[in-house]
C-alpha cells in the first residue's frame, strides 16, 4: 500500500490537474448536455417560421439581406446571412447543418458564460454550474431546435464575447480586447433586435465590476459600445421597408414583467404551475411571492458574502435583455415568447449559480457542502431535462409524420398528393409553468404544406383538409391543417387528388399512411374482374406490399356502379381459418363509404394490416348490410361465407 505521503502527493497531482483541466471539462460536460437534450433537432426539417424566412432568404442576394428589409420587415442581416450560406449545401446537408449552427452556438454560449464568470475572481466550481445551468435551462426549449431561432443564439454568444472581452481588456489592459468587444457589440444588433442592449448590458458589467474613475480607456469603450448599440437602433429607420422600432404603449407592462420574474424565478416555477392547475392558484400572485421570496434570499446572500457585485452584475444582464420586451418596443411582430429568454437566461443562471454556492458554504464541512451542492443542483438539472424531454417529444412525434410526408413528395408519381388530418401543432393539455404553454408548432397558418415540401427540397402539388368523422382521441391536444369537409367534399377531395394520405394516432403516435384515391367516370379494365357482388360494385384486382416488418398494406381495386346500402369487412385468415386481424369499415381509411360511390368511380383502397408471424395469411373482403353478406362469386362461383379471398400475405 502507499504510505500516506505518496496518497497526498497522489491527491495534490490530481487536484493539480483537475485546476489545470477544469475548463474543458466544463465544454465537454455542457456539450454532452447540450448535444443529449436537443442533439435530435439534428433530424428535423425545416419548420415553422423557417418556411417564410428560409423562401424569403432564397429569393434575394446578400446585398439585399443588408441593405433591404428582411422578411417579415424584421432586420437582421448577420442571422440572414448565416441562412443564406447555410444554402449552399445541398438539399438534406442544409437542414443539419443550419441545425449544427444553432446547437454549436448555444454550446459556445454555455462555455463563455462559465469564462465570464471565472474571469470575474468566481470559483471553478461556480463557472462549471453557471455553464451546466445554462445548457438545460428549460426554456430553450423553443429556441434551440428551431432554425429561426437561430438569432437569439447568436445575439447571446456576441453579447458573452462582448462583455468577455471588456472585462479582459480591463484586466490585461490591453486596447485590442476592447476592439474584439466593440466588434461583438456590433455584430449582436445585426443578429437580433435583442442585441441592441449589447453596449448596455457590457457598460453595465465594466462599471459594477471596475468603477468608472481612472480609467480613460474603459470610458472610451463604454461610450462607444453604446454609440453602436444606439446607432443600431437608428439604423433600420433609415433603411427601407424595415420595421421601425416603436414603443407600443406600456399597456402591457404587468403582463410582460411577470413574463421575465416568471423565468427569474424558474426552479419554483414548476409549483407555480402546480399550484395554478391543480389548486386554483393565481399565476401573478404566486410569481410575486415567488420572486420576494428570491429577492430575501439574495439579501440575505449578499450580505452573508459581501459580494453585491456580483448580484447585481447577474440582475443587470438579466434586466437589461428583458427591457425591450418588458418596455414594449416592438419590431414588426415581436411578442413575448420563451426564446425571449435566449439572452436574458444567461443572467438568471449566473445568479442561482452564485446562489447555490453561497448556500453550500453556509455548512462547515466539505462534504456537507458538497451534499448541499449536489442536491440543489441535481433538482433544477433533473427538473429542467425532464421538462425538455416532454417537449422533445412533441418534436419527435410531429417530425416523424412530416418525414412521411417528404417521402410521399419524393415520388411524382404521388402528386398531386391529398393529406387528410395531418396536425400542424401538438401541445399538452397541462402547462408545467404557468406562463409557458407547451406547444409545438410545424406548419403555421400562414403557410401551408405545399411550401413546406418545397423549402424543403421536394416540390410536388399538395394540398390538406381536415375530417372530423376519421378523428381519433389523443391525450394530446393538436390544430389540423386545411380547412373542414364533409362526406360529400372527402368524395371530391379524393377524386381531385392521385394520392391520398391519412393521418392516424396509434399506438402513442402519429402515423401517415396512402388510403388510396378515387378515379372518376372510370371504365372497366376487363370484362372479367376478381370478384362480382351481386347487386354491388366489383373488385378488378388486389395487390399486397409488405411496407415494414408486420405492416402490410392491401390494395382493393374497386369498380362502383352506383350507391350501395352496405359496409366493406376484410379479415385477415391463417392457415387454420382463423380470424387473426381485421380492417373492416369504409373505402379510404373510412373516409368514403359505399353509399357516397358513384357509377364508374374506381376506388383504390389500401388497407393497412399488422401481424406477427411468418406462416402465410389469407385476405378476405366481402358486403353486407342489415338483411346479411352480399353474395359474392369468383369466377362465377360463389365463395363460402361470401367472403371472397383476394390475396395471400406471404412473408
């Protein structure tokens, strides 16, 4: 065994290295955190605003995007002219690498707030919670798998390295640091109309940190850092169509201010949500409970540690990244919203960081302090995953139907293509805060899902309805696209339309399957078809295609002629006749039944069938009404039962 001087060389080296390497365990663990809460925005198209922003950005030059109004009148040229390289990739690249973009830059955000914070004399252990902190503070959620998002992470990470770098330069003393400031400054007001208070929130810092005496240089940055965030903020009314920034009146100030305490406030903001939901508790009252009862505990912290620099450096980035919202300055349509928090959370993560520490240092012993960490930390990170991966998975069940329907747009033999009940939105019915609904958004009314296939990269003629009689319950609440039909208009839908798709919950998801279409004042294929119905339609042929592993999909090919008081079973018989699965009820996913056919209309019904198993199944299809089946006949014989056998399900 080592003697006890070789164990605490042993410790000092490892303690050494820890001192030596801390900084990039602090990346590496914010990455991982990063990349594992929303590493599978990697897989997602491009959605919501995306749709306008990323047809506005196509259709004009660079010199355009800097010198004219953006989409929607919002300026922001820096971000627009990441879209526009973003572009440059081809189809499929661009959507991960925009994606890439975002994530990269909100980690970088995660490991300059925890330089930040070292940079002003605060522990490792601190900065490595402040960076953990800020990669799962909850909402984020909206922003980061969102490429039109993407503006808010870029006005954070310029605003970081502003403030950054003035607090170096003021430690190195050394001029150029204050130009890389001066330059992010800049830059963060052509990311975002956020990062207009990017010369603020860095003079704010300089002086709480230093003081404002005996330093020239320090004067000169702070002035001219908020000349360009002023003169950015003038800029745009000289540029044409861009939207002016005005105030929209105070009118709303109360709302927005709680908007912001809310977030202040977030590790009990759950309680609130609790509270509201299930006791009938008033969100504003407990949010101002809520931000007292933080507002004591500073105090008390403050005046524990003697460090009111710090708290008030933490209030100052989150007061002023919260100004312009709370104020109501509005650019174009600018409205309170989670990513709202992108720059402001930095601030708030700042001072519960602080927070927790100085709480752990109220207790003697090392481990003791180390428990309090621990498990004061290990709440709000578990909390805040949690949530995260509850809104993961309204991205995941949304994106997995939106992927059905760019495989449905790749084929042109699909178009023009008809989706019935494809929800454009999920949220929960249950808000876990109070003032931040859970919702996921892909196709906004003011686009619609034609665009959606062509930004994104597979143009193909599509249009959406909604019918309400296929509706099956979710515990999800969603929004549809396209507007309401009735039997008559689903007849006409599917007629109009080579391919039609139906949107269907199952088994706690979404799924998108082809039901097949209607082909109007059609004429027999032959005179000989698979199966007669005495007094009914025909059926010319049945085709099978096994789509996956147990998911088959069946292919009734119908001839009507006429309307017909009778319902369609199909059962699914195993070698020993047994009845093993069912897709009984009308044509096209149960959408167009027998008594909406009209002469000559051929029907293309596909049923879908699931089984297990590998021994070969037999499909049967038959009519029957209330006085019984409808004599059915293959080859002019009659089937047994009049269910008449029209393929074999042959794995």
């Amino acid at each position: 065994m080592p003697s006890d001087s070789e164990q605490k060389l042993t410790m000092k080296q490892w303690r050494n290295l820890w001192h030596r390497y801390h900084t990039w365990v602090g990346i590496v663990v914010s990455g991982i955190l990063v990349f594992g809460c929303y590493g599978f925005a990697l897989r997602l198209p491009f959605f919501f605003d995306d749709l306008p922003v990323m047809t506005w950005v196509g259709r004009h030059s660079l010199a355009d995007i800097w010198t004219m109004s953006s989409e929607g009148s919002f300026y922001r040229p820096l971000t627009f002219t990441v879209y526009k390289l973003g572009l440059l990739f081809p189809q499929g690249a661009r959507q991960v690498v925009l994606h890439a973009v975002n994530l990269l830059a909100y980690w970088i955000s995660a490991a300059l707030a925890a330089q930040v914070v070292k940079l002003c004399g605060k522990s490792y252990k601190q900065a490595l919670l402040t960076s953990v902190l800020f990669a799962v503070f909850p909402f984020m959620f909206l922003a980061v798998p969102w490429i039109t998002a993407m503006p808010h992470h870029l006005a954070t990470v310029l605003t970081l390295l502003a403030v950054y770098a003035a607090l170096k330069a003021e430690r190195d003393h050394a001029t150029v640091w204050w130009g890389i400031s001066l330059a992010a400054t800049l830059l963060a007001s052509f990311a975002h109309e956020s990062g207009q208070v990017c010369g603020f929130i860095v003079a704010g810092w300089v002086i709480i940190q230093h003081g404002i005496r005996s330093g020239r240089r320090r004067i000169v940055g702070i002035v001219i850092g908020m000349v360009l965030s002023v003169g950015t903020f003038l800029l745009r009314n000289y540029i044409p169509g861009v939207g002016n920034a005005r105030l929209a009146g105070l009118q709303d100030y109360a709302e927005n201010t709680m908007f912001f305490l809310h977030g202040l406030a977030y590790p009990v903001a759950p309680i609130i949500g609790w509270l509201v939901h299930h006791r009938g508790g008033h969100d504003f009252t407990l949010i101002k409970i809520a931000t007292a009862s933080l507002g004591l505990l500073l105090v008390w912290t403050v005046r524990r540690s003697r460090d009111w620099r710090w708290a008030a450096c933490s209030l100052c980035w989150w007061a002023g990244a919260a100004l312009p919202a709370v104020a109501s300055l509005r650019y174009s349509r600018l409205y309170i919203s989670p990513r709202l928090y992108a720059l402001s959370s930095v601030g708030i993560v700042m001072l519960w960081a602080y927070i927790i520490i100085e709480l752990g240092r109220t207790v003697r012993h090392m481990w003791g302090r180390r428990l309090i960490w621990g498990l004061l930390a290990g709440l709000i990170v578990v909390q805040n995953v949690a949530f995260i991966y509850r809104y993961r998975d309204l991205h995941v069940s949304l994106n997995q139907i939106y992927q059905r329907v760019l495989e449905a747009a790749q084929d042109k033999e699909n178009s023009p293509l008809g989706f019935v009940n494809l929800p454009r939105s999920l949220a929960y019915p249950e808000k876990t805060y109070a003032m931040i609904q859970e919702a996921m958004l892909f196709v906004p009314a003011y686009s619609n899902i034609t665009e959606f296939i062509e930004v994104n990269g597979r143009w193909r003629a599509a249009e959406t309805v909604m019918f309400s009689p296929v509706l099956q319950e979710t515990g999800l609440m969603f929004g549809f696209q396209g507007d309401g039909v009735d039997w008559e208009g689903m007849h006409r839908f599917a007629s109009e339309h080579r391919t039609v798709w139906l949107a269907r919950w199952r088994e706690g998801r979404f799924s998108l399957d082809h039901v097949g279409s209607i082909e109007a004042n059609a004429t027999p294929l032959s005179n000989d078809p698979l199966v007669r119905f005495e007094g009914g339609p025909v059926i010319e042929s049945a085709r099978v295609e096994q789509t996956s592993d147990g998911h088959w999909a069946v292919t009734i090919t119908w001839l009507a002629s006429g309307l017909v008081d009778a319902k369609i079973f199909v059962h699914v018989r195993d070698a020993d006749g047994n009845v093993v699965a069912q897709a009984d009820g009308p044509a096209l996913g149960g959408m167009v039944p027998l008594w909406l056919w009209r002469s000559g209309d051929r029907i293309y019904d596909v049923r879908h069938i699931f089984l297990t198993g590998s021994t070969p199944h037999t499909v049967q299809v038959g009519l029957f009404n209330e006085e019984g089946r409808l004599p059915a006949f293959v080859d002019g014989v009659r089937c047994p039962d009049d269910a008449a056998p029209v393929a074999t399900l042959a794995p």
